[in-house]
C-alpha cells in the first residue's frame, strides 16, 4: 500500500542523512514538499542538508541520533511525530563498512558493522511500526545494497548485513500481513555502487586505497527509486542496470557469477599506492569529509566510463552464464 497522503504532505524519516543516498533522498522529497526528519551522527552536516532541503522547498527537522542506541532511534521517531504529527515513511539507510580480509578485520568492527548496518535496521524498524500504524498506514525503506542479494570479496561484515536486512524485510513483511497491517508496506532496495563517501569512511585492513568497483551510479537515482517505492511500493528495486544485471547472474549461473564477481571486484576496488591501517568513521563520524558526492568531482567523465567498464563486465559474464545454463541442459 502506497502513502495514506501524496508526498507534499507527508513526513518522513531518514537515518544516515548527512552525506551520499541520504542526503540525496532528502532533497528529492523536498523538492516535492515532504517534511524530512534528518537523523545521523554529526549535527553539523545534518544541519548543512536540512538549510538545503529548507531552500528547495520543504520542511526539515535535525534530530541528531545514533542508530545502534535503541533508545535514541525511540526518541527520533517521538521527535518526528511531535514536530509534524505523525510519521508516514521511514528510511533505514545508515551504514558503515570495514574492508578486509575477513580473518584480518579486527572484531570490534566487524560487531560495529553489525550493530549499524543490521540492528539499526532493526531499532528503526521497531520504532517505526507503531508510528505508521496510528498513521492509517505508510510505507518503510531499508536501503540493503545489491550486496544483499550477491557476495563480494574483502567485504565480509557489509555483506552479512545486508543479507540480513533482506532476510529482515522479508520477514516483517509477512508477520505485517497475516496480523492484519498490510497497510504498511516494507520495501527493499538493492543499489549498485553509488558514488558516495562510503568507500572513503570505511576501515580500511587491505593496506591499499579504496575505490568504487564500476560503474558507479550517482546517489540521485538511487534517491529517485526510494522515491518510486514511496509513491508504488515493490517488494524490492534495484537501483541501477549493473546491480540488475548481477543480480540476475548470481541466479541464473550462482557458482560462475561468484568466481567472475570475485575476480572483478578483487581487482577493481583498490587503487594505486599502499594506504596505512585505519579504522575510518566506523565509530566515530568523520564530518569534515561528509559530503553528498564522496569518490570524485568530475562525476559525469567517471560514470560514463565506469558504466562502459562495468557493462562489458557484465556482459561477458552473462554470456557464459548463459553458455554454462545451455551446456548443462544439453548433457544426457
């Protein structure tokens, strides 16, 4: 079920608003008069993007929280429903990411990425729930990335996670709807890589810079698909033909698409020159790098090339996914 109110009069929330998919969706749903409620750790970005979201036309409330406090998300939700009356969309969107071998990253981060990626889906979904219920219904976001559905090398806690808040949606979305509340729907939305400042706040153990394996998509288009889901709610969406595309593979062809993807991703996410050991805004937010765009100012030579790059990928892969499915139907 789609929002009870079109979306210039709705309210809504976003964890991890300060920078990247964040930020971008609270412009897009100011730029069409919704009210947005900004949650993230560092209060002086938050106010950056609620003085812009203000110039495009729309109401903002700063409510500085961190998602892993369970009571903190609790007040967040009181807070938006006390300032507009009620809360009629939710977005989970914070994350962070450790990059490493999976043996080499340090368990107090592996368990912080937990505890952001996985439980802050959770305690935003807890805190939810009741909200969008006395709303008459409404519609909840979990950003969960492509890497929810596929696997990638050197990203062992940020994939768990977003397996698991798959996993999460899923289940919710089914106790929802055999106790009677299938007013409220719960939307899973699976992007490709966007260009984001993620890679450059992640820990990073691999003893090498960090880059967005191609292509790489701006946060705007992933923006405009959380906005889709908003107005026509889906099970889930993926944002960007790469993330489709692979997604694709992993079922088709899983074991072949799990070697080339390995492979690919193995060679593209590292840049050149050696990096030393750092645990990035995994515990603590960096906020003199938060910014919307986080990899590259010259966004439109970049993307361009890295679709063409990613595109070729895919494509070979396809095709032998598809010359491997043909191969086996053909054996005796």
């Amino acid at each position: 079920m789609p929002l009870t109110r079109t979306l210039g009069d709705a309210a809504v929330v976003i964890t991890g608003a300060s920078s990247g998919i964040g930020a971008a969706t609270a412009y897009a749903l100011a730029r069409r008069g919704a009210d947005v409620v900004l949650a993230a750790r560092t209060e002086a970005a938050l106010r950056q993007v609620a003085a812009h979201c203000r110039d495009l036309g729309g109401r903002a409330l700063v409510v500085p929280t961190d998602v892993t406090d369970a009571e903190a998300v609790e007040r967040l939700a009181a807070r938006a429903a006390g300032e507009f009356g009620r809360i009629d969309a939710w977005i989970n969107n914070a994350a962070v990411g450790t990059v490493g071998l999976f043996d080499e990253i340090p368990m107090a981060e592996f368990r912080r990425v937990v505890e952001v990626n996985l439980m802050g889906t959770v305690y935003g979904t807890r805190a939810a729930l009741p909200w969008l219920t006395a709303a008459g219904g409404g519609v909840l976001v979990n950003n969960a990335s492509v890497l929810a559905e596929v696997a990638m090398p050197y990203q062992s806690a940020y994939n768990a996670t977003k397996h698991a808040v798959r996993g999460l949606a899923d289940t919710v979305r089914q106790e929802l709807r055999v106790t009677g509340r299938g007013n409220i729907s719960v939307c899973t939305v699976l992007p490709a890589t966007v260009d984001t400042p993620f890679f450059r706040h992640a820990a990073n153990h691999t003893g090498r810079k960090l880059t967005p394996p191609p292509p790489v998509y701006p946060p705007e288009m992933v923006a405009e698909t959380i906005v889709r889901l908003l107005r026509r709610p889906r099970r889930e969406a993926y944002a960007g033909g790469a993330a489709r595309l692979i997604g694709l593979q992993w079922r088709l062809a899983p074991a072949l698409a799990e070697r080339a993807l390995g492979w690919y991703a193995a060679r593209t996410q590292f840049g050149p020159g050696m990096r030393p050991e750092a645990t990035g805004a995994v515990f603590t937010a960096n906020a003199a790098a938060e910014r919307t765009d986080g990899w590259s100012g010259r966004r439109g030579q970049v993307l361009r090339f890295t679709a063409a790059v990613g595109l070729a990928a895919g494509t070979a892969v396809g095709t032998a996914a598809a010359i491997s499915r043909r191969s086996r139907a053909g054996r005796p």
